[in-house]
C-alpha cells in the first residue's frame, strides 16, 4: 500500500555561491534535483545531532557561542573524560588536531559573535 508523505513549502533565500554548488551536484549526477541536495542535507545534519549526550551539546554550543557558563546549571553533572575521544572528536569538530588553528578558530568565533 502507498502512503502519502505530507510536505509543507518553505521558501529559504541561499548564497548563490551555494546555489551553484548544489547544482553541479545535480549536474553530476549525484542527485535528480536542489530538493533532494536540500532534503539530504538537513537530515545530515538533523541526524549529527539526533544523538547527541549532554555535555556534548553544551560544548558544541558553547563553542559556537550560542551558550555561556551562566545559562547552565553544571553542578550536577559528572562526566568521565576518555582523553583519546575528546581529541578524536575536536580533531573531527575542527578539521585539525593543531592546537593553534583551533584555538585561532575559537577566537574568530568570538570575535564574530561580540560584533
């Protein structure tokens, strides 16, 4: 039996940078149409942080500078670091485990942010 998929038009103004890159995606044959670039996408990205802990959230937001220490009550929160995992998911979060570059990118954040 065919079940409908209900769908709701949403209007999003894009880069047009952006815009010729999802369509050479099309060109090349990865996907049939912009939809489809656009729908793979956000769930990618629904799907990173679908299953995302705690303390994992908080970092990220953090980082992104979309949460400070003052709107998170942290005195409950137990966490058992695992050194090798953190610098695995700060190399992959960052695109470098180089400790200059990353915290350069911290303070571009920043800067960004205080603007």
């Amino acid at each position: 039996m065919f079940t409908m998929v209900s769908s709701v038009l949403v209007q999003v103004k894009i880069p047009e940078k952006l815009l010729k890159k999802v369509e050479k995606l099309c060109k090349d044959g990865y996907y049939r149409s912009k939809e489809d670039v656009i729908l793979d996408a956000l769930r990618r990205l629904l799907k990173r942080y679908e299953h995302m802990d705690e303390p994992s959230r908080l970092t990220e937001l953090s980082i992104l500078g979309k949460v400070s220490k003052k709107d998170v009550d942290i005195t409950d929160v137990t966490i058992d670091f695992n050194e090798e995992l953190i610098t695995k998911n700060i190399a992959e979060y960052f695109g470098t485990n180089d400790v200059s570059e990353i915290l350069n990118h911290i303070r571009r954040r920043l800067r960004l942010s205080y603007s």
